[in-house]
C-alpha cells in the first residue's frame, strides 16, 4: 500500500485523543471545544488542560489549527468578526466565555506573545510600562519603574538596554525586540503566558535565548507555546500536544512523543513523513 | 485572586465608563457632519424651490393698431419698438378704473413685470395678424407680487364677516356700524386677530400707524381701520369704496408686517387680492428661468446665459486636458526613466494638485490676458485657466488607472513583437480607459463648481445675452451665483438658491456616472 | 463682437483646409509605400505597415503647420498692435501705458466696425484704417503660410519614403516627443505661476518697499497703505477657528468609521461625509452670507454680544464644515495604515478599544494626522469664496472672533475686480498677495506631503 493510501485510512482514525490530554487541577481547561470561521469548522472537539506552572508545546502542520486554539485561550479570536466558538473553556474553574468574564481581565490573566515582535513605537520603558499604567497596577512613578526593571530583568534583557530606556523599542534587533514584548507581557504579571510561534522570526542565537527565557518563567507562570520545530518543543516543554487538521490527536509527556508516539499520525509527523 | 486581578477588576468600570463616551464622541462626530450636509441641503432646497414657479396675471390685451403700426407698414423694426407697455399699462387702468393719481398709477402699473412689453413684442412680431385683436394673455407679474404671492412680504390673515354693515362718512374719516349680527361679528374676529386688549368694554381703542395693518374690505373698496370701540370701527379710505356695489361679503384683514416695513403696500395687496378673486393671478412653471440670461429685474432673469458659459467653458476644459492628461500619464508611467527630472515632474504635479485656486486665476490673468492678449471674459480662456487646474486631478488618476492594469498584458503584447508604444496604445491604454474616464468626469466637476480664478480672469460682467461662441463675453454658473448672491431682494435669493440647487444636481450627476462607470467597468485581476 | 465671430469662421476654414491638406498628405504616402512593395503582398518588406509610412507624411505636414498656427494666435494682435501704435503721432505715443491702451482699444474697436466711436480723431480714424489693413494681411499671410508649411512638409516626408524608411520608429519618437511635452505642461504651469507672480509682485515692491508690505499694520489701499499684517492675522483666525471644527469633528469621524463601525455603516457613512468636499465654495459662500451669519449676529444680539454680521466666526464655522472630509478621509487612511500587529499586541494585554486607539494606534499615526492637518490649513488659508461672501472687507487687527476681519484671498480679489488700472500698486498687491499666498501653501504642502510620505515607509 503506499502511503497516501495509508494515510487517509488513518484519517478515520481520530476517534478521541490519545494519551494525557487531561490532568488534575489544571490551570486552564477546555471541553469540547469548536472553532468556526462562517460555515467553516477549523477546530474540533478538542478537549485539552493546561497544567500550573508547566510548558505545554502545541506542534502540528501548518494550518492544523495550533494558533487558532491558542487564540481561545484569551479569546483574541473576539476581534475576528466571523469566529465562533463553542465549548467549554475554563481559567481556575471559571468559563472565560461566560458573560460575566470580562475580556479585559482576562486577557490581563492570560498574556499573549506573538509571532513577529511587535513593540509599540514608543520607547522601551513605555512599551513594558503600558500594560500596568493600563490596569492601574503600580501607584506612583517608584512602582512602576520597578515593574518595568524587573520585568525587562525576567525577561533578559535588562542588562542590554538599561542605559538607554528612553530609545525606541522599534530600534532593538529582532531577538531583543521578542524579549521586549515578553517582559511587556510578563508586566502585568499575569497567571498564563500564550505564545505563538514566538522564535519563528529571529536567527538561532536569539531563538536560544528566548528557549532558555522560557525555562525560566516556568517558575512563576504556566506557558503554553505553538511551534513549528520539533526540536524546539523538545527543549523547551514537558508536556506536548499535537494537532492534526483541527482535531487533537494526541499528548503526552514530551520525551515520550518524541520518542515513542502512540498515534501513527502523530509518528508520521515526527519522522517527517508530512509536516 | 491574584494581585493583578484585584487591581484590574477596580479600574474595570471607570475604564469601560471612558470606552462609552468615546464610542459616543465619534459617533456624534459623525451625525454632526451628516446634519451639516443635512442642513445645508434642506436650506438652499426650501429657500429655492420656490424660484421654479412664478405669479402671471391675466389680463385681456387689445393690440391697437395705432400704438403697434400707425403706419401700417409691419415693419419690423417698427413693430419691435412699439410702446406694447402702454397697451399693458391700458388692461390695468380699465381693470381698477377707481385709481386715480400719478404715484397710485405707477404702483398700477407695477403689478405687471416690464419684460412684459418684450413678451408682447415677441408674439407680435411672430404673429403680425394679432394686431388689432384682443387677446386674454398670461403676463409675468413684478417680483415683488410674486414675492407677495409667495408669502414671503408678510403673513396675511382673512376672516369673513356676517351681516351687513353700515357706512358713514365723517369728513374723510369713515365710519362702520351696523346691527348685533354685525357687530358680534366684527368684535369677534378683532379679538381673534388684533393682540391689542380691549381694557375696557366702553372705551375705544386706538391702532397704533405703525404697527400690523388691520383691514376691512367691503363694498368693492378697502379701509384701514385706526380704532375701533364697542358701537363700531374708524377708519381711512385706502381703496375707494362703491357702495352701490353688488358683492355682498365683507372680510377681516390683517397683514402681520407694519407697512412701512415692506415694498408692497396694502393698497397694491389689495389690487392682487381682487384679481385673484377673479382668477386673474396663477403661479407657472418658471420657463424664464431657463430660457433668458441675467437681468437687473429678477422677474426677467435666469440661468441661460450662465448654463451655455458653463458648457463652453468645460467642453474647452475637457478637449485640453483630457488628452494633455492622459499623454502625461502615459509618458510618466511607461516611458520616462527614472531620474530627476521625472521625480521633478512629480513633485510638480502633486504640488499643483494642492494650490489654492486662486492663484490660477492671477496666473491666467498675467499670462493669458496680458501677455497674450485674449479676450477678457471668454470660456476660451476661462477653459484654459481651468486646464491647468484639472491636469493634476486627470494625471493623477489616470496614472493610478494605468498603475491598475497587470503588466501581464503589457509583457503579453512584447512578447509578440509589439512595440512599447504599440503594446501602451493597443493594450494597456483601452484597459485602463474606464479608470481614466471616471479620473476625467471627477475633474470635470471640479471645474464646473469653480469660481475663484474665474473671477480673475474677468467673468464677473454682468453679461445679458448668452454667449454663443468660444470667444464671446460670458460667465458661468458659479459666477452667476456669486453675483446674485449680492442682490438683497427676494426673488434674487430665491432664484440663487435655485440655480445653487441646478449647479449641485449637475455635480450630483457626473459623480454619480463616475461612480457608476467605476462599477460598471470594475475588473478584478 | 464681430470679430470675434469672424476668428472663428476663419480659423474653422482654414482647419477644414488643413485637414484635407493632411487626408491627401496621408494617402498618397501610404500608397506610395503600397507601389514600392509592389501590393498588399509584399508588405512584409517595408520595415513598418503602410498606414505609418501615411502617418509620418501626415505627422511631418501638420506639426510645422499647428505650431504656425498657435504662434498666430498668440502673437498676431500683440505684433500688428505693436506696427500701428509705432506709426502713432508722438503725442500719443509718449502717453501713459493706461492711456495709450485705451486709445488703442478705441482703434481696434472702430477697426472692428463697431459705429459707435463716430467723433474720434482723424489719427485714430487712420490708426484704425491702417490696423484693418495689417490685420487682413496678416490673415491672408497665415492663410498662406500654413498651407504652404503643410504642403512643403508633407512632400518632403512622400518623398522619403522607401521601404527601408524605418517609419514607425519615426512616428513613434515623435508620438514620445509629444508626451513628453504633455508631461512637461505642468512644469510650465509652475514656473508660469511663479514668473508671472513674481515678476507682477517685483513691480509692486517698486512702490512699496518689502518690509513695510510684509510688516506693516496698517491696511488701507485707498490711501496707500499697505501693510499686510492685519490681512495676515485675519487669515490666521478664521483659519484657525475653521481648524478648531474640523480636526475634531474630522478626526472623531475617522476613528469611528476606521474602528468601530461595521462595514455597512461605513460603506454609506463616508461617501455621504465625502459630500461636503465635492461642495462648490461659491455655495458655502453663500449659506455663510445668508444664513450662518444673520443666525450668528441674531444670537449675538439676544446674549448681549456684539456679533458682526460679517463675522470671523460665522467665516470659520462654514469653511471648518466644509474642511472635515480632508481631515476625517485622510486620518482614516493613516489609521488603517497602522498595522493589526499593533492592535493585537494592545488587545492583548488587556486594553479596551478607546485605550488602543488612544495610547497606540492615534500616537503611531499621529505623524499622518498632523499632516493630514496642514494640507487642511493649506486649503483653508486657500480659500477664497467663502470669505469673499462672508467675511469683511476692511483690514482689522483684532483677537476677536466677532469682529470682521478680511483676508488674503478678498484683497486679491477686490484689488482684481475693482476698476483699477492694471499698473497702480492697488491692481499690483494682488500678485504680492498672490506670492505670499503660494509660498506659505506650498511650504505647507510640502511638508504636510513629507510627513505623510515618511510615516508610510515606517510601515511599509
């Protein structure tokens, strides 16, 4: 048989996703959820948890839905006219879909970091100081340049710029510029950080960089990250999920996926049969 | 609940407060411009929709053959300059042959606009065999009867009156009384219209002379009334009354303006009113508008004149800049290399795209009309002026519109053997047409609504006949709204905002055609 | 006047005549290079099509003649103007120029047939004699001229043609030469506005000097007064209040449209506001003259305040209404020019739409709007109708709004279409004005364009 063939017969075969997709008290935690963009569906039934203070990896192939699902999280998806979501998506037990929750907040609770570095064009301490002059975070000028010092210091990159906080963010270079936008993220001090593809863009210094950064806010955050490289989840997450077409095929402790998936997609993926 | 979200839920609804009133002020910013557009167009519509009727009495006109031709001859020059306003002038006095007296007689006869005598000319002259009849013909009232007739001198009210009544004369004043039923109903309807109390049931009271006219007519004639008091009313003969007149009704005037404030007076008001009981006075459809070219007298005046500048003007503007504007696009956007002096070019015509406008006119006038010495006043040069303005417009899009066009097609066409040009002309050019046309058609009203540099180049004259050719005196539309929007009387407003509203509908239309051609011939690559 | 009408008819025959000089030109070139290919069949041995060996014969005919052509038209009556009056008595002669041209307006007048100037002098009578006998010369001569022109031209193209006459070539670098003469126009029309401008300005600044034109407070033409500053200060003011209506206005609109409007709203929304700038002028004039004004001097009247029926204000208010689509369109481009990126970031984090437009989005295109506001000034300070219909005409150095003030553009224009002659320094300030006026609004345009074009590239 050769292997197209193959591969669509084991189309058939998502029924219900395979190994870990669930955990005890998790931070985060979605059911059933599905994603329509007008009449098209591109995310189904994925019923996943995010673990406190973990790396969770969301790999897959392009288009397979990894930013789409992401973007649930703090629901971004809002700002897209025709994207509808339904199922069940909870923060801490509360459903972040709900009336009640306020999209502000929530996305003061649950950070996103994005593909290309995208500072505002204002300089470096008013870009990481924006998020917590926003939500009235620090009550005087002390507090806030504190804010602004520690997060850039998290973040990694405070030592680079910190003669020159008055410079436009938009100067730095690529990497430093993600790292920017990280220690913007990371100062509100929210609960959960969402990154999407956040090393796509930058050369393999500074994606290093950032890999090492992230192993470091596992400390005080819970990360989830979408990425194209293998490798990368692999250095940088404990648990992965792997998206196929929109559904959830899988997840798992990453050594385990990486080494010996339970999916046969899953494994055509990870050997390159198709990505 | 961590520290962020305790602080965040605080600021929460101060924040969502500042999001409303925000909505709110752009929101509002853009009902402010709307109800600007709104009122503008509902102003100049109310104040011009009148213009298009206008107030003719009909009179009967005997064509006496003594006034028109003593010579018998029907020489046409003789026929024109005939006194045909005497003959008008003759209709009047047999219609109201109680007026006596030169200055009475004069107001007569300004019941009846002067173009009149023209009018009557004209059908005489086209038509010798009318004199010596008597025809009952349509003449154009004056525009202050039509103004009255409008409503625009004063706000009238009208109250029949019962009984009969019973008139004295007491040495020029006269006096009127009659029985119960006249009475009730004379002090009924004073107490309906005049807002002057009555203090005491028993005294009289005086009308003040400068204040609203109060009026009875009666027996064929009107009065002013100066008092009235329980036993009857006083007053003065403004219109003789004839007591042996048949009409048996008798009515309640009052005119809100004291007469002194307005041109039209009561006794003139009066004459309308009778030929309006007669249905002599009718409003029609205001040809003369359309049909004539300025005038002093805003009865005779229209847009003609104006209308045919315009077109003249803009077909000059059109057959220069179109073609001027398209080859410049074409060269800019093809052939011309890249360096200084086409980057010069293009900072040129953007620029010249942004200069107030009237500095064209100072360039036409220092140029074209002392430097060259063309005539003053002239669409030519009108048209030349306005060129110049609309090339950046056409250039600018017409090189968007060739922009637009896929260089598929130009490398299609070289590959077989075309030559640049060729390829342009035969492929790329007919393409981007559409584009360029709508490019045109936008400019083409700019044009039209110009007034600024036309003003300089000597269009302001006050220009009667309509021009015929691209050298004759001439102005243009908005020109001739300038120069009306000056003239204080009432029919020239009317008719300003009149012409206001032709001028927009023109404009309305062509963006409309731009708009629709821009559809129309919209090809998505 | 008649001969007026009489250029015409003879202009019209002497194009009908042209044109058939050119038809022949045409055919009897596309048929000699027919002859030389021996036949239809044999066109695959001229280097160009037939037809373009007839267009270059036409092409070769008609630019000599047409250039002819316009060079009569522009100089025929200045030159036979110029031969009559030398031949002048030297009484007349040394007259003032004001003078001398009305004598010859008298001349070509009577020249003309015009009856009316029975009484005149005998020179003037043989001046105008004279005047018709040159001019009929003159159109003969440009009858002839042209023609022969057309007729030389075109044999001399039929005779060269062969079929190695690379004709398409030659056609069409004379089609590009045309081009480029249409593109070149508009630098002509640059430097014609700024000659003509400047050369009739330098002739004013010989009877006042430059620095009492440019810093002088006192405005009064008729008794020689021209110092501009109080029609400086009364362009700034009614500009500025009109700034003061359409910046907000303009810029509230546009973040709304660009924003928060759904597409439906937006899609009858801005052409609806679009329509206050295909607005003539001459209309808001007049709305400014009849209605804003008496309604602001009205209301002035019942508050207590002293409002002038031609107020700055009521000026301001109208040209504001009439400036709010160049502020409102151009602002909403810039802002949709900013990039989602920017906004997402924003959202991101937690802001609110108002937060993002505020602190994000209005500071990143606030180089755009600043230049969307300066093309708007420059079109405001432009603007001549509406302040000539409702805005005063005595220069007035005040702060006040309810004064009357005058402007630039109304001394331009009450200088121009009073009844001055055209060489007293009343007539000339016009051009000074004029000078003024095109130097603040180019310098204005120009940087306006600059930010415009330097915020583009920082996203692009």
């Amino acid at each position: 048989m050769n292997q197209a063939v193959e591969f669509e017969e084991m189309e058939h075969e998502i029924v219900g996703t395979v190994g870990t997709p669930l955990v005890d008290n998790p931070k985060m935690s979605t059911r059933n959820v599905d994603v329509f963009y007008g009449d098209k569906q591109a995310i189904f039934d994925v019923n996943l948890d995010l673990s406190a203070n973990e790396v969770i990896a969301l790999i897959g192939p392009s288009g397979c839905g990894k930013s789409t699902y992401l973007r649930c999280l703090n629901r971004m998806n809002d700002t897209i006219d025709i994207c509808r979501v339904t199922g069940q998506l909870l923060l801490d037990e509360e459903d972040i879909y709900d009336k009640s929750m306020d999209p502000v907040l929530l996305r003061a609770r649950v950070g996103m970091v994005f593909q290309k570095p995208n500072p505002f064009p204002k300089s470096i301490y008013d870009n990481v100081a924006y998020g917590p002059k926003l939500h009235g975070l620090a009550s005087n000028r002390a507090e806030l340049d504190e804010i602004v010092v520690t997060s850039l210091q998290k973040a990694g990159l405070f030592n680079e710029v910190k003669d020159r906080l008055d410079a436009l963010g938009t100067g730095l270079s690529g990497g430093q510029q993600q790292r920017l936008c990280i220690a913007r993220t990371i100062a509100v001090s929210p609960e959960v950080i969402l990154m999407d593809e956040p090393a796509s863009a930058l050369d393999p210094i500074a994606t290093a960089v950032i890999e090492e950064l992230i192993d470091e806010l596992r400390e005080n955050f819970t990360i989830a990250i979408v990425t194209h490289s293998m490798q990368q989840a692999a250095r940088v997450s404990q648990r992965t999920a792997y998206f196929h077409l929109g559904k959830l095929v899988e997840v798992g402790e990453t050594n385990q996926i990486f080494t010996n998936p339970s999916h046969q997609l899953t494994e055509n993926y990870i050997t390159g049969r198709f990505g | 609940m961590s520290e962020t979200t305790q602080a965040v839920k605080k600021s929460l609804s101060r924040r969502y407060r500042k999001e409303k009133i925000f909505r709110a002020t752009g929101m509002a910013a853009i009902l402010v411009g709307l109800s600007f557009v709104v009122i503008l167009f509902v102003n100049i519509i109310s104040k011009g929709y009148p213009a298009f009727e206008q107030t003719y009495i009909k009179l009967p006109i005997h064509f006496d053959e003594q006034t028109i031709d003593p010579q018998g001859e029907r020489d046409p020059e003789v026929l024109r300059r005939a006194d045909y306003m005497g003959l008008v002038k003759e209709s009047l006095r047999e219609a109201f042959p109680d007026v006596k007296g030169r200055s009475d007689k004069r107001d007569l006869y300004n019941l009846v606009s002067k173009g009149a005598g023209y009018d009557l000319a004209d059908r005489v002259l086209a038509d010798p065999a009318l004199i010596g009849q008597t025809q009952e013909l349509w003449l154009l009232a004056d525009d202050e009867i039509d103004t009255f007739v409008k409503g625009h001198v004063t706000h009238s009210e009208t109250i029949p009156l019962a009984g009969n009544p019973v008139v004295t004369d007491n040495d020029g004043q006269l006096r009127i009384t009659g029985d119960a039923v006249v009475m009730d109903s004379l002090q009924n309807s004073l107490r309906d219209l005049v807002p002057v109390e009555m203090a005491d049931e028993e005294e009289t009271v005086m009308l003040p002379d400068d204040g609203p006219s109060v009026l009875l007519e009666l027996q064929g004639g009107l009065v002013r009334i100066t008092a009235y008091d329980p036993e009857g009313v006083t007053g003065k003969v403004v219109s003789p009354l004839k007591p042996d007149a048949t009409d048996a009704g008798w009515n309640l005037v009052l005119h809100e303006t004291p007469e002194a404030e307005r041109r039209v007076k009561d006794k003139t008001i009066f004459w309308v009113r009778t030929l309006e009981s007669r249905g002599l006075v009718e409003k029609h459809f205001n040809t003369v508008f359309f049909t004539s070219g300025d005038s002093r007298e805003p009865e005779q005046s229209g847009i003609a004149g104006a209308l045919a500048g315009s077109m003249l003007t803009l077909i000059v503007t059109l057959l220069l800049s179109f073609p001027i504007g398209v080859g410049a696009a074409i060269y800019l956007e093809e052939f011309a290399p890249r360096n200084r002096w086409t980057d010069l070019i293009e900072v040129n015509i953007n620029n010249l795209a942004a200069v107030p406008s009237i500095v064209f006119g100072l360039l036409g006038l220092a140029v074209f009309i002392s430097f060259f010495g063309l005539p003053r006043s002239a669409p030519l040069v009108g048209g030349l002026v306005l060129t110049l303005m609309t090339l950046p417009t056409i250039i600018i899009a017409s090189r968007a519109a060739l922009k637009s066009v896929p260089p598929s097609i130009k490398e299609a066409a070289l590959g077989v053997g075309a030559s640049k040009m060729q390829a342009m002309f035969h492929h790329v050019l007919p393409l981007a047409l559409p584009g360029m046309l709508t490019g045109t058609i936008i400019g083409m009203a700019q044009a039209l609504g110009e007034t600024a540099p036309l003003l300089m180049i000597g269009m302001v004259a006050f220009i009667v006949d309509i021009p015929q050719g691209f050298t004759d005196n001439a102005t243009v539309l908005p020109v001739q709204i300038f120069l009306w929007a000056d003239s204080p009387e009432r029919a020239f407003v009317e008719r300003t905002s009149a012409a206001i509203m032709v001028l927009l509908g023109f404009l309305i239309g062509m963006n409309a055609l731009a708009v629709f051609l821009r559809k129309k011939f919209e090809r998505k690559w | 006047m008649h001969y007026q009408g009489a250029l015409v008819t003879q202009s019209g025959t002497l194009i009908i005549l042209l044109l058939g000089v050119l038809a022949v030109f045409f055919y009897a070139a596309k048929q000699r290079a027919l002859n030389a290919a021996g036949g239809a069949s044999g066109i695959r041995t001229l280097h160009s099509l037939p037809r373009y060996y007839g267009a270059y014969a036409v092409l070769w005919a008609a630019i000599p003649a047409l250039v002819a052509l316009l060079a009569w038209g522009f100089f025929q009556d200045p030159i036979v103007t110029k031969l009559v009056v030398s031949h002048l008595p030297p009484q007349q002669k040394s007259l003032s120029e004001a003078e001398l041209s009305l004598v010859i307006n008298d001349i070509r007048n009577l020249a003309a047939g015009d009856r009316s100037l029975d009484a005149v002098s005998s020179q003037i009578a043989l001046a105008a004699e004279h005047y018709k006998n040159l001019h009929a010369t003159a159109v003969a001569a440009k009858f002839v001229v042209i023609l022969a022109l057309a007729v030389v031209g075109g044999l001399f193209a039929w005779s060269r043609v062969s079929p190695r006459l690379q004709a398409r070539n030659r056609v069409e670098n004379i089609i590009r030469g045309v081009l480029i003469l249409c593109s070149v126009i508009a630098i002509f029309t640059t430097i014609g506005i700024v000659l003509s401008v400047l050369f009739e300005s330098i002739r004013f600044f010989e009877y006042i000097p430059f620095t009492e034109f440019l810093f002088g407070t006192h405005w009064n033409p008729s008794t020689n007064s021209f110092g501009a500053i109080p029609i400086f200060t009364g362009t700034l003011m009614i500009s500025v209040i009109a700034l003061l209506i359409a910046v907000p206005v303009g810029l509230m609109s546009a973040v709304y449209l660009s924003e928060y409007a759904s597409n439906h709203f937006r899609a009858w929304a801005k052409p609806l506001l679009e329509i206050l700038a295909g607005i003539p002028t001459v209309v808001y004039g007049f709305f400014a003259a009849l209605t804003v004004a008496p309604f602001f001097a009205n209301l002035g009247h019942s508050l207590g305040w002293d409002i002038s029926p031609e107020s700055a204000l009521a000026a301001g208010v109208v040209m504001g209404i009439m400036i709010i689509p160049f502020v409102s369109s151009l602002s909403d481009d810039v802002i949709n020019a900013v990039p989602q990126a920017m906004r997402d970031a924003s959202y991101g984090m937690g802001a609110t739409k108002s937060e993002t437009i505020m602190k994000v989005i209005l500071p990143a295109a606030l180089p755009g709007i600043v230049g969307s506001v300066l093309l708007a000034a420059s079109r405001a300070i432009g603007e001549t109708m509406i302040v000539v219909m409702a805005a005063g005409l005595a220069a007035n150095l005040t702060a006040n709004p309810f004064e009357a003030v005058t402007t630039v553009t109304v001394q331009i224009v009450t200088a121009l279409v009073g009844d001055q002659e055209f060489d007293s320094p009343k007539t000339l300030v016009a051009f000074a004005l004029g000078l003024v006026l095109f130097a603040v609004t180019l310098v204005l345009n120009i940087f306006a364009l600059h930010v415009v074009r330097k915020y583009r590239e920082q996203y692009d």
